[in-house]
C-alpha cells in the first residue's frame, strides 16, 4: 500500500486541478441541465394546457380516418314508398357501378329487403312498418310508421336517437341512419374500390382471368383501338383515381426539386467563394454576401412559392424557384462555411509555385471542400423532394395540390393514402440514390 504525503498531494493537485478544484458548473451543470428541462416539461403542460388538450381531444375520429386510408364505402338507401314499396338507390358515383345488384342485399319473400353490414352478425332488414337492425348479439326494431322512427325497447348503447331519425353504428362496418321514409346504410369494405378500372371502364368488373385473355387473344371490344391500348387508357384515365394526372404531378414534384436545388447550386458555388474570408479578403463583400444568402433561407420555402404564385401564377415554375432561392441561401451558407475550415497550407503551397488563381482553387481548395459540397447538396436534393410536396399545396405546382384537395374534400381518404405511398416510395428512392451516389463520388463505403 502506498502512501502519499502532503507534499506529494499538493503536487498532484498543482498538476491536476480540473481533477482537485472543479468549478461549480462542472460539479453542479449536469443536475441544473436535468432541473431546467423538468422546469422547462412543465411550463410547456401549462402553456399549451396538455391535460385539458388531450381530455378534450377527439381520439375516436383517428381510428375513423385510418380506416378510411384502406377502406370504401358503399351507400344504398333504401326509400318507403306510399304504396308500401321499397325503392334501392345509389349514389351517382357508386363503387359498384350504374347498375349494382350485390349479393349482400337480398330482397324477401314477403317485400322487405335485408342487407347484411357484416356477415350475418349485423344486419339490417327494412319493410314497410319497421326497421330492424341486428347487431351486437341483439335484434333492435324500429317503429317507421308513425311521424317519427320509435325505437321499441330499450335503447342501446350503440344507437342514437334524434328528433327525426335514429343513427345506428355499428363500428367498423358502417352505420345505419333511420327516418320515416328511409333508410340511409353506410356499408364499409376494406381495400380500394375499382383502383385499375372505374365503373366507365369496359374491363370494369370482369375477373381477371377474362381481362388477360380479353388483352391477349380477345376480339377488339373498340374497333379502332387494340384491347391492350384500350386497357392502359383505362387505367391511366381512371376517372375515381386519376392515375395519369397523380403520376404526371409527382414527375412535376420530382423535377421541381431536382431543377430547383440544381441551380441553386449552381448559383450558390461561385458565391461561396467570395463570402469566404480566407477566399476572398474583402470583409464588406463578405458580410453583404453572407447577409443575402441569411436573408434567402430566413423565408421559408412556402413563403418564397407564394410570392411567385402570385408573380408567375400557379405551376411548377413557382415551385422551382422558391427551392432555387431557398437553396442559394442554404447552400450558399454552407459552402462558404466549409471553405472557411479548409487547411490552407495546400492552398499556400500551390500559390508558392506561382500557380494562377484559378490553379490555386482547382488543387488546393476543391479537394477538400468537394465531399462536403457533395453531400450538402445531395442532402439538400433529397430534402427538396419532401419540401416540393407542401409548396404545391399552395399552388405551385407538384403532387402536393391533388394532395391538399383530396384531403379537402374529408372523403377521399384511400386517394390521399395512394398519394401518400407515392410520395414515400420516391423519398425512400432517392434516399437510397443520393447515399450511394454520394458514397461512390467520395470514395468510401456505403454500410
């Protein structure tokens, strides 16, 4: 065991005193750190007001409108005429087409007309006199005959009655709405109705089997045209989906940001040079220079489309040109920054040879500051992909207004999903282009 008199310690206190003598910052910075985020929590509860928020919230509707997402519904209504008939109508732009017989709604013997919701566990059978609705283990008639609909019974809890109807949900499956003289069923169905063929379509609801031979070996159901031309006119002009006009905006988005960030590069690059104090030697030029490009990236993307919404009008030129301003300043910001942290003794050799100018920046700056110039702007690329979605909400052009209308409308929830996919296909696409581009550009290995 060794013993340290206090001569040998007051050495090694003297040698080490970040070790012997911390400051009260280093003793005492990690808990005020850990007591100033807790402060910081619960002003943020009592600022936005969190528990009232979230008791408040509307949770329900989320389960709604994800399932929305991969689902579609199907709306008969079934109206009570005077004569004790019962007339089935659908919606004008029914997924089942313009003359819809399915197999869920069969008509009785004895002039009512039953519609299975789900299976035989919820159901609906309408006639003249009642409506009576089976679900949850339970059969609920409903009195229709009178001025209003009188619920028989006790009322459960999955129905609701109002003034002149009552509303029965039945979750996931749909809803049923009961007034006197008719009987509205929102039926649910999971997947995407007619996403290859719309009801106009001449292939809509033939089996697939018959649709392949029909293209391959079939007689021409338009004599002027190839079934197979017909086929991919359908698909592409499908009236309920828009293939073609969805495809052609998000090559619209996709060439937007690509032009966009490509000329702000190209406008940033030359200009990063005389920002550069150890470039350019000119501290006023360098500051007004540094200014512009904060300038440029301090208004936002979305406010830069707008403006040229309102010069150029709506398209993608509004589009290119907020990410090209944007980019100039971003870009032009970081390249400066890099060629300010370059190791200017390669830069000083070469110039020591009696090198031009143009020499001098081509081998002893460009070597260095090509990797960060590479992937800035790559990064910068893939970012603008997703950025170029919400300038075209405001009009500038892109797969970001069809988005903004669909979601509008609160009932084309499937087109937005579709979009959304869309969308998250080309980000991940360009992900993975833009690591391995710039992998391979700067020589080292993607992992």
């Amino acid at each position: 065991m060794t013993v340290i008199d206090a001569n040998r310690m007051r050495e090694i206190e003297a040698r080490y005193p970040e070790y012997f003598h911390r400051s009260f910052r280093q003793r005492f910075g990690g808990l005020m750190i850990l007591i100033a985020t807790l402060l910081y929590s619960l002003y943020a509860v009592w600022f936005f007001d969190l528990p009232k928020l979230f008791a408040e919230a509307h949770w329900e509707r989320v389960g709604i409108y994800l399932s929305q997402w991969v689902s579609y519904e199907v709306q008969p209504e079934l109206r009570i005429e005077d004569d004790g008939s019962i007339d089935i109508r659908y919606p004008r732009f029914s997924p089942l087409g313009d003359n819809p017989h399915p197999d869920w709604l069969v008509n009785n013997p004895d002039g009512s007309i039953t519609v299975s919701i789900s299976g035989t566990s919820r159901s609906v059978t309408v006639s003249k006199s009642e409506t009576i609705v089976t679900a949850y283990g339970i059969s609920v008639p409903v009195e229709v005959s009178s001025g209003a609909p009188k619920v028989v019974g006790p009322v459960p809890g999955w129905m609701t009655v109002y003034d002149d109807n009552v509303l029965a949900d039945l979750g996931s499956a749909g809803n049923v709405s009961i007034s006197v003289d008719r009987v509205k069923i929102r039926k649910r169905f999971i997947g995407w109705a007619n996403f290859i063929f719309d009801t106009q379509s001449s292939f809509f609801d033939k089996p697939v089997g018959e649709v392949i031979g029909l293209i391959v070996s079939g007689s021409r159901i338009k004599p002027e045209q190839s079934n197979l031309s017909l086929a991919f006119d359908d698909i592409w002009n499908n009236s309920e989906w828009q293939h073609g006009d969805v495809w052609t905006k998000l090559f619209q988005t996709i060439v937007m940001a690509f032009l966009g960030t490509l000329l702000g590069s190209l406008a940033a690059f030359p200009l990063a040079f005389l920002a550069a104090r150890n470039i350019t030697p000119n501290r006023l030029l360098n500051q007004i220079l540094k200014r512009f490009f904060d300038f440029l990236r301090s208004v936002d993307m979305l406010i830069w489309a707008l403006f040229l919404t309102r010069a150029f009008g709506p398209g993608p030129l509004a589009g290119s040109g907020a990410i090209f301003l944007t980019e100039t300043g971003t870009l032009g910001k970081l390249y400066s920054e890099g060629l300010e942290n370059i190791d200017n003794k390669p830069r000083e050799g070469i110039k020591s040879t009696g090198a031009e100018t143009v020499l001098v920046h081509r081998y002893g700056i460009m070597p260095q500051i090509v990797p960060v110039i590479v992937s800035q702007t790559l990064y910068q690329w893939e970012s603008n992909v997703r950025g170029a979605t919400i300038i075209g909400a405001v009009g500038a052009g892109g797969i970001g207004l069809k988005l903004w209308e669909a979601m509008r409308t609160n009932a084309n929830w499937e087109n937005v999903a579709y979009m959304v996919i869309l969308i998250l296909i080309v980000v991940f696409l360009f992900d993975a282009a833009s690591n391995a581009l710039r992998h391979r550009l700067m020589g080292t290995k993607a992992h």
